[in-house]
C-alpha cells in the first residue's frame, strides 16, 4: 500500500524545490505506515513552535503577529535559532466569523499573508482553530481570566449565566468549574439552535461553516508551491466536553460527540480542497494529564481506527511541575518517556501517525527555574521512549521519533497592549498578555532582535528532518545547561571506550534506522553549535571529520536547509536497503573514529538483529 501512495503522489505532484531547497525537498506529505512521509518515501519528522498565542488576543485582531513584515523576521529568526522546519499557525472563529453569516475576507488574507511567510522559509504550516473556555466573551470585563474562540454573538445568543470560577488557581479550572463556560462549551458539543440576526443557526454546524469558508479562502490566496507546504488543519484546539450527559463518561464522549465532529470537519475539508491533507485530531484535553484533579480517561480508545487522513494529535504539559507544589524539584533523565510513550502507543493503535501540537513550560515566574529541565526531558521524549540511562542497552525499543510544535513563539511577548476582556483599565503588558502565562520561547532584545528566552541548546537541536526508510532508533545528548550545571543525561557506556573518547564532552546524536533504498538522502538538522567544518560523523557509510560540501555523490556531506542562509543539514545518501547507523559529534577531539566506527558496527550488529 506505501508503494502505491508513494506512486500516485509521484504521478499527481510535480517534484519542486521548497524556498531554494535541493532538488529532493518534495512539498507534500502524506500519512503512510505510521509516519509522515514525502513522496520518496522517507519519513519526516516536524519540529517547531506554535505562532503564536497573540492570536488569542484583541491587540493585533486575532492574528499572530502584527504585521506580515514581524511575520517574516519572525519566520527567519526561528529558522536561524532553532532550525524548525514546521509551525501550528492559530486561527480563531470569532474573527473568522464577527456577525453570523458573515465571513471577514480581509482578515483571512492576513492570515494567508502571515502564513505565507513561514513557507518561504521552506517551513511546514498546520492551521488551528483555536479556543480557550469557549470565548473572550463568556467573561466579565473584570474578571480574573479570559478566553477565545466563539465570537460575541453566538455568546450573546446564548444568554449563559454571569461567570465565575471561584477560587481557582489556574485558568484552567475554568472548564471544570465555570458555570458559564461549561454551559456554553455543551451547548456548542449538542448543537444548539440559537436566534441571531441572520435568523436560527445552530451552534457546531456553524462552526464547521465557517471553518470551510476559511479553508476555502486560504487554499485559494496561497500559491500552489506555499499550499504543498501546508500539513492539514487542527479542527479543535484542546477539546473538552463542558459537562457530561446523565450516564455518559469520557470515553463515551469522544466516542458518540468528539468523533463525529471530526467526520463532519474531514468532509468539509474535502469540499474545501484540502482532500489529500490529514486533519490532526485532538483527543479529549485531560487524557494525558499527570494531575489528578484533571485526568480522565479517553485518547479514543472507543473509536475505530482512523487510518491515513487523520493524526493523532495530543498536548502535553507538566502541571504538577507549574504547580511547584505538586513537584517540586527538576525535571531528570527520562521523566516524560512514560508520557510520550502513550502518544506512540495511542496513535499506533489507531493507525496513524502522531504529533504533540502543544509542549512547554513557563520561561518566567516562581516555576520557571524548572524550565531548561523541563524542556530537556519532553525533546528527550519526542526524541525516543526511553531515558539517556536506558537508551544503549535498549535502543531497539527506542521507538518511532515523535514531530512536535513547542508553545510557542511570540516576538511580542512582554510588550503587549492588550485590554483584558476590552476593559480599559485593564491594559495587559506583561508576559503572554493572556491569564499571566509566560512561555514564549522568543522575544525582542532592546534593540527589537529576536533573541530565546530558553537555553538555545534545547531548542536547536539535532533530528532526524527525512529519513531514508524508517528510523529504528535516535538519540541526542544536546549538554543544556541549567545554570552553570551542563545536563548530560545519556552516559556512553564503558564498553564503548573509543566512542566515549571520540564524543569527549561534545553534543552528540546516535541515529539508526532500516533504508528503503531511495535516492533521496536522510537527513538530520546540523544545529549552530555544529559548524560543518568540525563536525564529525561516523557510520557505517563513511566516517568523516569536516563535512563536505553536497555535490550528490557523496555518502556524507552537508547543505543548506531551505529559507534563510546559515543553517545546515547533514545529509546520509543510502541507496542501499539495510540497517544503518550514524554518530554526529562536534567534539574536535582526538579519538580514533576507526575505534569507534569499530564499537558503533558491534553495537548495531547485536542490538538490531536483522
């Protein structure tokens, strides 16, 4: 069956560069044997942030940035930060959708403008339909929180009751506590017919109207090369069912309310023109909770399997370690593989692929000392299902690498102007501007240059972005530091004395996988600390100190990635089927690489029998 998708695609797709790529930068994507893959069959890996969580507020109209020109910066900064090749793009109904039956066109050719600055930079776009409790409307202009998401006249319509959540903690409660807000959000999961001005409308089959309008209009402004650039739609941002019906439970839920509204926002999509793009479904929100005020089941363990045109597409955030209460110490090697492992396991049973859209930690406030931590060990996660302790003697159960989009990116973040729930004497300035979060990853130094809030090694990091076949097992010891402490959590073992000599204290990654034997090359993004000409590989293709430049007959070599000059990929050419390994390293050290070329073959050998 991959053969034949990868066949189709061939025939229907014609082979283009993306923004000054190599010839083998395929645009389009589809869902096939458990993973992303490109029309060569390799399997794509997706790493990125969220842009942005502005698009939750007023100030610039619901649109991530400010203008299309800080989009741009904006999109060529993360690539020279980070080297992300994929961004969830938040889009919201109420500006979508101000009146009823009223679609807001030049809003939405913002919205394709901004996008289209993050596909010139050759980088993937999934778009959001983003809520928060429902909408910034259920609240009162002085309340402790807000939301997004429905707009004001559907609010209105629905005529719920003065909000309130009591002595809540954290804006999240609001789902499980705020009258107003679980009254709404079961309203919109029922389909309430409500009066409006454009006469009855009921509530879900409007919000699927003007998803499609959006769709519609988006796939028709963006140019063909920058609509092969963009993955699929996230119909729902963090789904949650208000309040249960009298004898339903969670998995229920998902089953008769989540999943049907799904199927109904695939067939828009398909009448859209977006048919052979996968809608990556959310399941319920508190699913994969680690507090247990939160945690319910669900994951969709009642639903049939979803197969290639969905994703399954989960957040996951430490709330014990935000509590500082709940956990009070640092993240440490391995304390989200459990987690994440989950994500594998539930999209493996469905039948798909899958992806963690939201991730982080707050880079400010009383929790924040926990962030490079944090941080380190959910890229650990995505990276492989077990801890740096565990991996050498493990690997084969290492697992599939997992695409993920960080929250989030927000050049804006502590320069905001927004008006809480539109009260004047409210002006928001600080942080996200948004119920006192603080997790951008960016923000503008003193002379307007997007610099990180977050320990850069952490973010740019080594992954594999293509491979040649499908991936058996990766690491990468990224040496982050928290503080003056360097993190180095996967301890070479003794038994590999010439590998531990050649990495020395250097970063250093590990991938293995099967090839299919395809032209195009596997790849793996080269972070800033690897500079090309130190960098050192050693696999069983060649071992090389000093990467070559690509001229497409070289086993190893290095590139430019597509977008803006100065960030690099490493490129392994493997024609031929069979298991192969690669160490990266950019120690400058004077081990043997024939030792550890030696140890690394052994190693290989008896970890993944053929």
């Amino acid at each position: 069956m991959l053969v034949l998708v990868l066949l189709l695609m061939s025939l229907a797709t014609p082979s283009v560069a993306a923004a000054d790529g190599l010839p083998f930068d395929d645009t389009t994507l589809v869902v096939a044997d458990g993973a992303f893959r490109d029309q060569h069959g390799r399997e794509v890996v997706l790493r990125g942030f969220n842009v942005s969580g502005t698009a939750k507020l007023a100030e610039h109209r619901g649109l991530p940035f400010a203008s299309t020109a800080d989009a741009r910066s904006s999109a060529v900064a993360m690539r020279k930060l980070t080297g992300a090749n994929a961004v969830r793009f938040l889009v919201t109904w109420a500006w979508v959708e101000p009146e009823p039956r009223r679609i807001d066109h030049a809003y939405l050719d913002r919205v394709t403008e901004q996008i289209s600055a993050f596909t010139d930079q050759g980088i993937r776009v999934y778009v959001d339909f983003h809520q928060d409790l429902y909408s910034r409307y259920i609240f009162n202009r002085d309340s402790w929180y807000t939301g997004d998401g429905a707009p004001e006249w559907v609010v209105r319509a629905g005529g719920y009751p003065k909000e309130s959540c009591g002595l809540c903690a954290h804006w999240g409660q609001n789902m499980k506590n705020n009258n107003a807000v679980t009254a709404a959000v079961y309203d919109f999961w029922h389909n309430r017919e409500v009066t409006t001005s454009a006469g009855p409308i009921r509530i879900r089959d409007e919000f699927h109207y003007q998803a499609g309008e959006a769709m519609r209009h988006v796939k028709s402004r963006l140019s063909a090369q920058a609509f092969r650039l963009v993955l699929g739609v996230n119909p729902l941002n963090e789904p949650y069912a208000g309040r249960y019906d009298q004898g339903q439970d969670s998995v229920a839920w998902e089953r008769d309310l989540l999943w049907p509204f799904y199927q109904q926002f695939r067939q828009r999509m398909d009448e859209a023109g977006w048919a052979d793009k996968p809608a990556l479904i959310e399941p319920l929100v508190f699913w994969n909770q680690n507090v247990d005020f939160f945690a319910e089941p669900g994951g969709f363990p009642a639903v049939p399997a979803l197969g290639s045109r969905y994703v399954f597409n989960s957040h996951f955030y430490d709330g014990a370690a935000q509590s500082g209460v709940l956990k009070p110490g640092k993240a440490g090697d391995g304390e989200y593989t459990t987690a994440f492992g989950r994500i594998r396991d539930r999209a493996s049973a469905l039948g798909t692929t899958g992806i963690v859209s939201e991730f982080g930690h707050p880079v400010a406030g009383f929790t924040s000392d926990k962030n490079p931590t944090v941080l380190k060990a959910m890229y650990q996660a995505l990276d492989s299902r077990l801890s740096g302790a565990q991996w050498w003697a493990g690997a084969a159960r290492s697992g599939p690498v997992l695409s993920g989009s960080q929250w989030h990116w927000d050049v804006n973040y502590g320069r905001h102007h927004e008006l809480m729930n539109d009260n004047p004497d409210k002006v928001r300035t600080e942080g996200d501007a948004m119920n006192d979060e603080h997790f951008s990853a960016v923000r503008l130094d003193d002379s307007g240059n997007p610099v990180l809030t977050v320990e850069s090694r952490v973010v740019d990091r080594l992954f594999p972005r293509a491979v040649a076949g499908k991936t058996a097992a990766f690491t990468y010891e990224d040496r982050a530091r928290d503080g003056s402490t360097v993190l180095s959590w996967n301890k070479i073992p003794d038994t590999m004395p010439a590998v531990r000599a050649l990495v020395g204290t250097g970063q250093f990654g590990v991938l293995v996988w099967r090839s299919n034997g395809v032209a195009a090359p596997t790849e793996l993004h080269l972070p800033s600390t690897f500079a090309p000409a130190s960098t050192t590989v050693v696999s069983d293709l060649a071992t090389v100190t000093g990467l070559p430049a690509y001229t497409g007959t070289q086993r190893v070599s290095v590139a430019p990635e597509p977008g803006t000059p100065g960030v690099n990929r490493l490129l392994l050419s493997t024609q031929t089927p069979g298991l192969h390994f690669a160490l990266v390293t950019n120690n400058p050290s004077t081990g043997s690489p024939a030792a550890a070329q030696a140890e690394l073959a052994a190693w290989a050998t008896a970890t993944f029998p053929q």
